[in-house]
C-alpha cells in the first residue's frame, strides 16, 4: 500500500478499535443511558458514528452501504431506513432502544473491512476527485475522508466519555 493508503488505514483502524474499547464490559442499561434528556447515550453514538462512516464512504465508492446488506434488518431501530441520526433531535435520539453490544461490533467490523477494501482500491490521484464543487474550494475525495474521519473520532471521544460517566454511576 502506498503512505497515504497506510495512514488512512490506520485512522480508521482506531475507530474500529475504539468503539470495541468503548463497548468492552459495557450492559445494556449502560448503552442506552443518557447523561440527561437531551445528551446521546453510547450506543446512539457509535451507531451515528458507523452510520455517517458507512453512508458517506458507500456514496464516494458508489456503492451500496453495509447498512443495506441486512445491518438495518438486524438493529430494527425506530427510524427511517437511511437514517444515520443527522439532525435528529433529543425525541428522536430517545428512541434508541440498541441493548446489543455485539450487533454494534459486528456493524463496526464490517464497515471497517469495506472503508479498508475502498481506501486499498485508491490511488493517490483518486484524492483530488471533486466529489462536491458546491463549497469554494470545491470538496475532494481526500477532504471528504479526512472530514468522515474527524467525524467519527470526534463522536468516538464522546462515547468513551459518557460510557465512562455512565460506569462511574455503577
């Protein structure tokens, strides 16, 4: 793999490997607990963050997301089938009903094995394709990961936050 292909790789990997981290020895009550009415629980986190990382990824492949390969089936949340939980208010986000730890790893593993597959299958010229020439300067597939990536680690820090919050109540 090419330097750029590595290090993409790799920052992704650390998602992957922090939303296990996140989700180690944690129950369902822990999952689904909210700090207060109008915070994100864990596992509503980790599902936004897989979500935005699946859906944004599939659209710069163009291809379908892991999420309609049976993942929306098997988490059966209250929301519309493409939602990814942007823009959903504190009513909405409540709703999150997710008790199953493994369904979340599972999810997490196969959008890292595809975002590993897409970002393999990238030369460094892929980088400079203009996927949105709406913003000025016009948005390049590399800034489009980089923001994807960012995204997910800035979600990634608020989960292993209020897990840590919502272990500390016991």
């Amino acid at each position: 793999m090419d330097a750029f292909q590595d290090l993409l790789v790799d920052g992704f990997s650390r998602v992957e490997e922090g939303v296990g981290a996140v989700l180690e020895g944690l129950g369902a009550e822990q999952l689904r607990w909210r700090p207060d009415a109008e915070a994100n629980p864990v596992g509503w986190l980790l599902w936004h963050l897989l979500r935005q990382q699946d859906a944004q990824l599939a659209r710069l492949a163009g291809r379908e997301e892991e999420w309609a390969q049976g993942w929306r089936e098997r988490f059966d949340l209250p929301y519309p089938p493409d939602a990814m939980g942007y823009g959903q208010d504190a009513a909405e986000v409540g709703r999150f009903e997710l008790c199953d730890t493994g369904l979340l790893l599972g999810y997490a593993g196969a959008v890292h094995a595809s975002t590993r597959r897409l970002v393999e299958g990238w030369d460094a010229a892929d980088l400079d394709r203009v996927v949105d020439d709406t913003w000025d300067p016009p948005v390049t597939v590399g800034v489009r990961v980089c923001s994807v990536l960012e995204d997910a680690l800035k979600h990634l820090g608020q989960a292993e936050y209020v897990a840590g919050l919502a272990r500390r109540r016991g």
